[in-house]
C-alpha cells in the first residue's frame, strides 16, 4: 500500500494528512481509519491536508465525499488544503469546491474552521 495516514486532533477538529496515493487500492483503508477515528466522537470538524498526496481517482473522490457528508451530519465543517496541482484539478471539475473550501495550508484551514464554544 502506497499511501500514508496521520492523524491529529486540535481541540475538536481532526486533521488528516494524506501521504502517496489515495486510489482504489488504499481507499478502503483510509475510510475505515478516518470513520474510526470520527465516530469516537472527539471530531466536529475535518481539514484534510493533501500537500504530500501525489495520485487521487474516483475512490478517492469517493472517500472524501463521504468523509464530508459524515461530519456535516454531525453538524460539522469540512475543508481541505495544501493541494498540489495535478490533485486540485480532479477535485475542481468534481464540483467539490463548491461544497467546501480549500485553504492554501493548515493554519489557514484551522482558522477558517474555528467555531466559538
């Protein structure tokens, strides 16, 4: 499996940092130790961080789609950042733009999903 995982909270929202190539190969993976992980009920909010991500198809699309309607049943927010070109442009003509922002790095995309208790 050519792809990488890590995961980190801060405070309520998880990061994920995607590493290698999220196809149809790793999807499975990744979904299950990203769903794990939300539904321990610790996550509100999800930054997907993409900067290391090198390959993505539709099962990747796939994930990332599903991992978004998850947190937005929660009452949640999504967003993703630090993408490279070749990635930005599968996810630009997917639409998913249009359903979530894209932050230029982390400390943006924290910000940006930072909700006042």
């Amino acid at each position: 499996m050519n792809l990488q995982v890590e995961m980190e909270h801060h405070r309520n929202i998880l990061i994920v940092r995607l590493s290698g190539e999220l196809d149809h190969h790793t999807a499975d993976h990744v979904r299950m130790k990203m769903d794990e992980t939300i539904q321990r009920g610790l996550t509100d909010h999800l930054v997907l961080s993409l900067k290391n991500l090198q390959f993505m198809d539709s099962s990747g699309l796939g994930v990332i789609l599903g991992r978004y309607k998850l947190i937005k049943a929660k009452g949640g927010k999504m967003a993703v950042c630090d993408v490279n070109p070749t990635v930005y442009r599968l996810l630009d003509m997917s639409g998913l733009f249009k359903i979530m922002p894209i932050y230029d790095n982390e400390g943006n995309a924290l910000s940006g999903l930072e909700v006042v208790s």
